[in-house]
C-alpha cells in the first residue's frame, strides 16, 4: 500500500552508494547537469516515481546491439580453450591443424 509520508520531504536521510563505471558516470553526470540535475536528485526521482508508479517507471531490457554482443559472447565463452603454456606446444597445434 502506498505510504503517502514517503512521498513528502522528510528529513531523515538514508545513504546508499552504487558502483557505476566511470565512463558513463561521466557521460550520464554531463546529460544530467546540461538538464539541471545531479546523481542525488535523479536517485531521489527514481525512488518517488517507484512508489508512485508501484514499480520500476521504465523497462528493463537490452538493446538489439546489446543482444547481439550477448549471444557473441556466449558463443566466444562455449567455444573449447586451450592454456598454451611454450612455443613447441603452439608449434604442435598449427601442425595439427594443417593436418586437417
């Protein structure tokens, strides 16, 4: 049920903190400030919108670049590895290759 108090300013203040990659801290704290907003007003936004909305105010998904690079990369990760630890072992596996 929705808590109208949470809705109003309140004083009492809680910290979170959250590990963003810096390039797009960067690049979102710079769209952010040409907007006039910062990282604490944004988070404070979200969090309203939460409790107004019920929910998260927007989808979570992945872009079509961003399925792309998945399935990539899940193809790279099942495809078999080897640890080449010399030269003669690297040697020996272009030599069996050639065979084939």
């Amino acid at each position: 049920m929705l808590n109208m108090d949470s809705l109003k300013n309140n004083h009492e203040k809680k910290r979170i903190q959250v590990a963003v990659d810096k390039n797009v801290a960067k690049e979102a704290e710079t769209i952010m400030s040409e907007v006039g907003t910062n990282p604490t007003n944004l988070i404070n936004m979200l969090y309203r919108a939460v409790i107004s909305e019920g929910g998260i105010p927007f989808q979570a998904k992945l872009s079509k670049m961003q399925r792309a690079e998945l399935t990539i990369q899940n193809y790279a990760d099942s495809q078999k590895t080897i640890h080449i630890t010399s030269a003669d072992q690297l040697a020996k596996i272009w030599a069996d290759e050639d065979d084939e």
